[in-house]
C-alpha cells in the first residue's frame, strides 16, 4: 500500500508502512504505554509497579521496566520523553472549527509536558507533513489552514503517514487529531490504521467534531422490504474515532462544546499520568499478533493501553 503525502505542501512521495515503530517487539523488551484513571476520567498517576499485572496472550510477563510518568516530568529526565503530532482534517466541512480552535490547538501542543518532538500533519485529500517552527508554531498551523479545501477526508492515510515519519525507540509517541471522524478516500482502511497504531505503540486521541455532520432528518434504506434507519455519516464517524482511539488507549473529547479549553486539558491530563511498562516478550514467530492485556489490583478504576502487538519480522539481509 502507498499513501501520497506532501511534505512542506512541495514535495510527493510515497510512504511505506512503519519500518521500526517505537516500542515494538523485537528479542527485546515490549513496552506499553497505560493510562490509568478514575471512573470519572481523572487519571490516577501514583501507583507503583506492584500494583500493575500484564499479559501476553493471557499469561502474565514479568515487569522488567516501570516508569511512571510524573516522576519523569518532576526528576527533569529524558526517559520516554513525548512525540506529539497534531493531526488536523482540512476537509472543507472542518474549515469552521478548525478556526475556531485554532488558539486552543497551539496551546495544547506547547504545553505537552517533556515533548521532545512537535509535528504537524493535515489531510483532505491530500496528507500533508508540515515543518513545525517551535519558535513560532502559529506560522505553520496559518500555513495549512490558509490552503483551500479539497474534497476528501483521507483520516486513515493521514494517520499512517504519521506513524511512517522518523521517530527515537524510547519515546511515547501520541497523535491528537481534530477530525470530524469521516474519512472518504484513503488508501488503507481503519482496521489497518488501528493495527499499525499498535504496533508502533502510539497513543491515538480525537477532538471530535462528529456532532456536526448530523443529519437533520432521519435516514432509512429503502432498499429493504421493511425499510430501517441507515446509520447516519455522525454514527459512522464517531464509530470510527472511538475504534481507533481505544484499540490504541486514547479516549475522544467533544469539540463541539462550548468550553473546548477544559477537552484539550483531560488530553494532557492523561498524557502527564501515563505509565510505561516494559516485559520480555515469550518466544514466538515473526509476525505473529499477540493480545496485551494489563490489570490494576485496584478497584473501580479504568485502564487504557494498545490491545495488541506484532512480533517484528526481522530486515531482509
């Protein structure tokens, strides 16, 4: 599969599939990123390593590595330091609020706590990478957002070409996109999005504008005998954010809300109280597709984390 990306809006070229996605297995360790949170969404950043267990394939791995990362952040160390990408929908049905939250989204992305790295990636029906100036990151989101619109959503291209840019093996990485959730012309579909954001271990969160493509009037197929409703575009497109975000350990917020501010905290709320665990994967074949699954010994709370990994096929000679 090829996907097209612009990068800079000059330059084609064609990305492959994540070569070596950050904290996927090898003969060494496998690590996963887990977020912890209370019932009412408040994440839980305090536990300590005996309160985690985690299974591969229903057997549970000793934990080699835990860290959590509060300690981190306050201890002023680079371990599992954070990539954060900014993954905007330039369609033209996202052009109103993407305007709107344009101030919001520069806040949020220079405020991720210990982000070593800073992208910004736009998709209709084109996916463009964009140069990100830290120094003066308005410049770069005003360059997208100045683009005319095309047709086409290519969400899930858009997502890949992500995961293909370079990235350090020891850090987290997470993708934010505002997105209405469609996606009209990619090249791969959402079960290979997903796969792939789980095997490169990246954290997957949407600011969902899915409530705006509401259909007015109800939808029915009358194709059928008995006509029923058809799941109207919103359904579809909230579907397919609440897929990707938690088979990856994200979670969607709401940018339709009147205080968007207090969506873009729970989303650096939850990456600030993230932990990371590594374990030493048991033997298996290259390519093999392996269930994770992490328990707390802790009641009433809610745990997040990518639900499954590849075993790495080994580089051709």
């Amino acid at each position: 599969v090829t996907v097209g990306i612009v990068i800079g809006a000059l330059t084609l070229v064609a990305a492959r599939p994540p070569q070596v996605p950050v904290f996927a297995s090898a003969t060494e360790l496998v690590y996963v990123v887990v977020s912890v949170s209370l019932a009412s969404g408040e994440p839980i950043p305090e536990l300590g390593r005996t309160d985690f267990v985690i299974r591969e394939d229903g057997k549970e791995r000793p934990i080699t590595v835990f860290s959590r990362a509060r300690d981190l952040e306050e201890a002023g160390r680079n371990a599992f330091p954070v990539d954060v990408t900014l993954l905007l929908d330039t369609s033209g049905s996202m052009r109103p609020g993407l305007n709107t939250s344009r101030a919001l989204a520069l806040q949020f992305i220079q405020s991720i706590p210990k982000a070593t790295t800073r992208r910004l990636v736009t998709f209709n029906n084109e996916v463009r990478v964009w140069a990100f100036n830290d120094a003066k990151p308005e410049a770069s989101l005003d360059a997208a957002l100045a683009l005319a619109p095309n047709a086409g959503s290519r969400l899930f291209d858009g997502i890949m070409a992500t995961l293909e840019l370079p990235a350090r093996r020891d850090e987290r990485r997470v993708i934010v996109s505002l997105t209405d959730g469609m996606d009209e012309g990619s090249q791969v579909d959402r079960a290979i999005a997903e796969k792939a954001l789980q095997d490169g271990g990246v954290t997957f969160y949407a600011v969902s504008f899915a409530a705006q493509l509401q259909s007015p009037t109800p939808l029915f197929d009358y194709s059928r005998k008995d006509p029923i409703p058809r799941r109207s575009d919103a359904d579809r497109a909230a579907l397919n954010l609440q897929s990707l975000t938690s088979k990856s350990g994200g979670f969607v917020v709401q940018g339709t809300v009147p205080d968007l501010a207090a969506q873009f905290d729970r989303v650096r709320a939850d990456i600030s109280a993230q932990y990371v665990i590594g374990f030493e994967p048991a033997p298996s074949k290259p390519g093999k597709r392996h269930r994770l699954s992490v328990e707390v010994r802790q009641p009433d709370v809610r745990i997040r984390h990518r639900g499954s990994y590849e075993t790495r096929v080994p580089p051709m000679p």
